[in-house]
C-alpha cells in the first residue's frame, strides 16, 4: 500500500498524534500520558519512504491502515485496536 505525504499528516491529526519537526516528523500517540506508538516520516513530498515500517510503528494491518486513509477509522477505533493488541 503506497502512503502520500499528506494522507500521514491527515491520519496523524485524525488519531491526535503529538509531532515534532527535526530532521524527520516524529509523531508519537500518547493515551493517559504514556506513549504508546512511535512514527516518523521524511520531509519528502508524494510517495513516503519506509511505508511498510510506519505501518508496522502504527500497529496497523494493511487493511485497517487502508480503512484509516479512506476515513473509516477514527481515534476511538484506533485505541481500541491497540487494546485488543495488549498496548493499552
């Protein structure tokens, strides 16, 4: 599954992701005060880098990362898929 620079950015809004601009965007999910995943992104433009690896950091399946992009998951069903995987 191909990520574009602006459908991260989006999905890091939607889920209410805590960034950072340095060298990457880091984006950390913080639930409770503990942080719970870690991403980052190039400044590149379009097609990101490393897709299979942020979606790993997401803790995301390629569908549900599919159901995030195309808007059908929103913060709720995203913590309650970390729940079911023991992260919460």
């Amino acid at each position: 599954m191909t990520i574009k620079d602006r459908e991260f950015d989006h999905l890091m809004d939607k889920f209410e992701f805590k960034v950072r601009d340095s060298g990457d965007l880091l984006a950390w999910f913080e639930v409770d005060g503990k942080i719970v995943t870690r991403t980052r992104r190039s400044h590149k433009r379009g097609d990101l880098p490393m897709q299979h690896s942020i979606r790993q950091q997401l803790k995301l399946s390629e569908e549900q990362l599919r159901q995030a992009i195309d808007c059908r998951l929103n913060r709720n069903d995203y913590i309650q898929i970390l729940r079911l995987k023991g992260l919460l």
